[in-house]
C-alpha cells in the first residue's frame, strides 16, 4: 500500500441519513413523482420507491440513505471493469442499499434488494471517504455494488469531495436514468461502467422490469455530450442474451452510435438469486462475444470473470502489438508510452484512448475490506 498524504483540508460535513432531493414533482391527486429514473414512481406520504431508498416524505421525495453505507473495499480498477483508465491502481468501491431494476440474475442482490437498514453498517461522509481513499493510496472512488442513479445527491457529493481531494469519481451503473438528473450526475463524475444487460426489449422488461431504450440513451448521451471515460459491461446469461444475432446487432449498434474506441467487456454469468436455473456461461461463449465485435469493428474488447489471457489484454489496432498484457487483474506487461494522460503504442505510436500514466499501478488482484469508521476526523 502506497503512504499518501491525508486530505487535511477537506471540510467536515454532517451525516444525515434523509436528505432533500430536487427531481421529482406533486401530482393533481395528492402523491408525489419521483423524475430520477424511468420508473417515476408515484407516492403517496410514507411509501418508499421501487429502489427503496427515495421515499415520500412530507409532501417531497427524500433519499433515505445519504452519509450511509454497505461496505467499504479497494479493489483493482480492473474489477469495475475499467481497462483504460488507471490501470493497475487501487479504487476505493462502496454501495449503499436499493436499485432501480429488478435483475433477476442480480449479482450483487444482497445489497441492491436490501429492504434493511442493517445492510447500511458504516455511516460515512463524503470527507471521510476522500480521506480514506488518499490514506489507502487509491487514485479514485467508486460506486458500485448498487447503482448511484438511486443515491444520486450522496454520490455527488461524495464526488465533489474526491475531487476536491485529487480523487476521480467512479459509477458502475446500469445507465437507467431520467435526462435531468443524468445530466447532474455526470457533470461530478470522472469515469463509468455502464451495463448493457442485453440488446433487446424483452430481455430488460422480463428480466430486469425496466426499459432498453433509456440505457442506449445514456450511452450516446456520454459519448456526445461529456468528456466522461465510459466502458461497456454485458453479463452473458446462457439462453437469454448470448445468441450470435443479438451479439451481432448490438456490436453493430456500439459501432454506429459510439464508436470504434469504447471498451466493451463480456462478463461470464453465475446462478445468482432468481437465476438458479441456468448454468454458469461456458468461457466458450465469452470468446464468440468477443470475436462477432471485433468481427464488427470494435477495437478494444475485453472477457471478464474468466481466466483469459487474450481477452483479458489490450492489443494495439494499429499494428497489432501487445499494449498492455493481463493475467486476470495482473497487468504482466506495459508497451505504452504516456502523454498528458493519453496512451500511445510504443510499437507504431496509434493512440490508446483512455487515462493512461507514464506507468501502471501495482496493486495486482489484491482485495481488501477497510473499516471506514478508522477514518474519521
Ligand atoms: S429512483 Fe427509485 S423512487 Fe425514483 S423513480 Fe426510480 S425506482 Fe422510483
């Protein structure tokens, strides 16, 4: 662990566990809307969203859960999964409770399906999260294990600190949000993982009770309109998702809309909470995945959850030489040079899009749970 400076001069800031929020409006019949994400839930006083953290409360909608958490972790970037940007480096990951879908495969469900307060066992501030991170040598933050589209003004906060502290800021989010409050959110943020769960209507609205069209929205809307670092996830789910038409189509679509350069990652399933039926994604299907989208254009395509040398590394698309070499989240080898944060081949000099340094970092596969009460003022 590196030793790195702790953020002295960051503000206190209180924890309050309710806290105001600002998209939603009152409706002719009493209840109150909440604009945060597609689902626009309608409540009445006392009723808690589908994501369970956003309540009516006193005529407004409140997030229930700001300054408060599931858990603290550093963990390799490479595990959000980020490939092009900070490779090597440690990020400090958190979740509170909640979520806006309602994936049945949900890999994380003990938390985002949380309907207990007891899951939220470290009350931190946004302070002592940027204070944490620079004791711990992270280079950012990262929300994750549930979505920060349902956390949204904590999340901000949370950013504005790191920030404030020489930290980027990180959401793993399923994309599912209202333009507004997108808009905000990633006006605070640094770098994303967006899942994109599957490429047809039916898959998000019988398996994740939600809607297709939103994600593919966000998507484009970060490409065109922030000059946030975004990167793809799909989690191939056998039988569901994974058939060569619906590779093909989506591929093509990420080509058109996106792009050449954005990462995408094809993850391997596990028989997970509502999902016990189906059996875990053959490695073989995670290389087709990955062989329809470069057949179809994409530069950068990566295999996750597996042991997977070549799909676990970075080639140049210019001339084809090896940039960075992988050994599950081990970066084995590093043939790129560094310039103001852009990566270059050193073999033929095409550029590599993402943040890249001068070198990597070196925390490896490492994964270490941190108490963040240790890091209190
Ligand atoms: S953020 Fe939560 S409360 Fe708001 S619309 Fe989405 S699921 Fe409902």
């Amino acid at each position: 662990m590196a030793d790195a400076p702790l953020g002295a001069s960051l503000p206190t800031h209180p924890t309050h566990a309710t806290h105001a929020t600002q998209y939603w409006h009152r409706l002719d019949d009493g209840r109150v809307q909440c604009d945060v994400c597609p689902r626009f839930c309608k409540l009445r006083d006392g009723q808690r969203g589908l994501c369970f953290v956003r309540a009516a409360e006193g005529g407004e909608i409140v997030l229930a859960t700001w300054g408060r958490s599931s858990g603290f972790c550093v963990d390799p970037i490479e595990k959000k999964p980020l490939a092009h940007y900070l490779p090597g480096t440690p990020i400090l990951s958190f979740g509170t409770a909640g979520c806006n879908l309602a994936c049945e495969f949900c890999q994380n469900w003990d938390i985002s399906k949380s309907r207990e307060n007891d899951t939220l066992a470290d009350a931190a501030t946004p302070e002592t999260i940027a204070r944490a991170a620079l004791a711990l040598g992270c280079r950012s933050v990262a929300f994750t294990y549930n979505d920060p589209t349902v956390f949204l003004e904590y999340a901000i906060d949370v950013a504005d600190a790191c920030r404030a502290a020489g930290l980027a800021a990180v959401a793993v989010t399923a994309g599912y949000i209202c333009p507004e409050p997108r808009r905000e959110l990633y006006a605070h943020l640094d770098a994303a993982n967006v899942d994109l769960k599957a490429f047809s209507e039916e898959f998000y609205r019988k398996i994740c009770h939600g809607h297709l069209e939103p994600v593919k929205e966000t998507l484009v809307y970060l490409k065109r309109e922030t000059r946030v670092w975004f990167e793809i996830t799909t989690l191939l789910i056998p039988g569901e998702n994974d058939s060569d038409a619906e590779l093909d189509a989506m591929t093509r679509w990420i080509m058109d809309a996106l792009g050449p350069d954005v990462p995408l990652h094809f993850t391997a399933f596990h028989p997970d909470y509502r999902m016990l039926d189906h059996r875990p994604t053959p490695p073989a299907t995670l290389t087709r995945a990955r062989k329809i989208a470069l057949a179809n254009g994409l530069h950068y395509v990566y295999t996750g959850n597996v042991r997977d040398a070549a799909g676990g590394s970075t080639s140049c698309p210019g001339c084809g030489a090896l940039v960075i070499a992988r050994d599950g989240y081990e970066i084995t080898a590093w043939r790129l040079d560094s310039h103001l944060d852009t990566g270059a081949c050193a073999a033929c000099g095409t550029k590599i899009p993402g943040r890249f340094e001068a070198r990597p970092g070196n925390w490896g596969g490492r994964r270490r749970p941190v108490r963040l009460a240790n890091f209190a003022p």
